[in-house]
C-alpha cells in the first residue's frame, strides 16, 4: 500500500500544517507496517506553474523544446505518484485565504482531462476514486460556520471541490484554526488537531485484518 505525502507550507520548522500532516503519516505508517511512503515538498522543490507552451506541445500544435520536455516529464512523474498512491496526506496551510501557490501549482497538474477526470454525455466525471485523501488545514483565524469570515473560507471548500470534482470520495479533513490568536489558542488547536489525528482510522487493508 503507497502513501504519498505532501507539504505545503513555506514556515519549515514552525509551521503547523507540516506538524499535522506528519503525525498523519506516522499514525498511519505505524498502523500499517510495510506502507510505501513518498514525501513531495512543495515548498523546497516548487512545481512551475502550467504554461501554454507545455499545452501547445502537448496538442502538437508546436515542437517539444528541451524545456518543454522537463516540465511535461515532471507533470507526468507528479500525476503518476498522485495516481499510484492509495493514500494522499496533504498539509494545506491558509494563505490570504485559499491554499499556497505551491499547492495550487500542483493540483494543477493533477487535474488532467482525460487521467483524472472527463467530460460525458452525463457531465463531468471524476476517475479517481478508490483513493484515500487526507488533509491537514491550518488557518491562522476562525472560519467555522456562524463566524464572521466564515464565507472567507477557501481551503476546505476549495478542496473538497477540486478533489469531488476528481472522484476522490474518501476525503478526510483535520483543521487546526485560531494558530494566530495567541500563544493559548495555538496550543489548544493543535492539541486539538494532534487528537483528532489519533483517531484516524487504520489504512483498510489492516481493519479487514
Ligand atoms: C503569507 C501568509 C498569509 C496568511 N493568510 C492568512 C489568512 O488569510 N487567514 C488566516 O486565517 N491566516 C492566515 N495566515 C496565517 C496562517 O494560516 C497560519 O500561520 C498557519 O499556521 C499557516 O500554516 P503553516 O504554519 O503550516 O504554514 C497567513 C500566514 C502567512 C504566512
């Protein structure tokens, strides 16, 4: 069974969505022995945003420059990982309100018509499924239903959105929110967040066990 897991975060060592995400690995790597797991970070290696160039040679409308070449070889290493993986861990802080660039850069290139979604007679459908998503959010304010900023909220929805729209239906959600309100409430959050995380039930194979 393959986990691949993804950070986001430009903080390094503070930063709280990385904390998140890799208890999640590691809860579930220590209940399934023998898991596969890939690490990508998003901010150490950034992904290039998409190009016209790279769908122009893509169609062959014109030739595949040197350049051109790398970037579709990389798109096609970062979908087929996405692919290959029965589990996704994703560690998506909040910046000015929706997710960092570099995350956005590479759900970019999972987002392929044709690998992970299509459009029929029937509308769009998301070719996807099977996969297990979970997400670690960390947002410096409070967003939750009823608070004021709460239609400022463009992580969480977004998220669900793009990876409905792929077909993933196992998507699990951790949130850790408040992080910028104070010593206390960061603490409390993450608590909250680390607890949640110890819930999370075993990769599939194991439960049938
Ligand atoms: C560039 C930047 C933009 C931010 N924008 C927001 C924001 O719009 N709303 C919010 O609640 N918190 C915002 N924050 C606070 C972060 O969501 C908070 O620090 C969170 O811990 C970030 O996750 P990380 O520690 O994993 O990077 C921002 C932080 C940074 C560095």
């Amino acid at each position: 069974m393959k986990l691949l897991h993804i950070d986001s975060s430009i903080l390094g060592g503070n930063s709280a969505s990385r904390q998140v995400s890799a208890a999640i690995a590691d809860q579930l790597a220590k209940s399934a022995s023998g898991l596969d797991v890939t690490y990508r970070d998003l901010s150490a290696a950034p992904l290039p945003h998409l190009s016209g160039e790279l769908f122009a040679a893509r169609q062959g409308v014109v030739p595949e420059s040197p350049a051109i070449q790398k970037d579709i070889a990389a798109s096609e290493a970062v979908l087929d990982e996405f692919m290959g993986a029965d589990i996704v861990v994703i560690g998506a802080p909040m910046y000015n309100f929706g997710i960092p660039s570099q995350l956005k850069a590479w759900i970019d290139r999972i987002a392929v018509a044709g690998k992970t979604f299509r459009y029929g007679a029937a509308g769009p459908e998301g070719l996807t499924g099977g996969k297990r998503v979970i997400i670690a959010i960390s947002r410096g304010g409070l967003y939750g239903p009823g608070t004021p900023v709460a239609a400022f909220e463009h992580v969480e929805s977004y998220l669900r959105a793009v990876f409905g729209f792929i077909g993933v239906t196992n998507l699990e959600i951790v949130v850790a929110e408040g992080l910028a309100m104070g010593p206390e409430k960061r603490a409390k959050a993450m608590q909250g967040a680390l607890k949640a995380v110890s819930q999370l039930h075993a990769p599939a194979q194991l439960q049938a066990a």
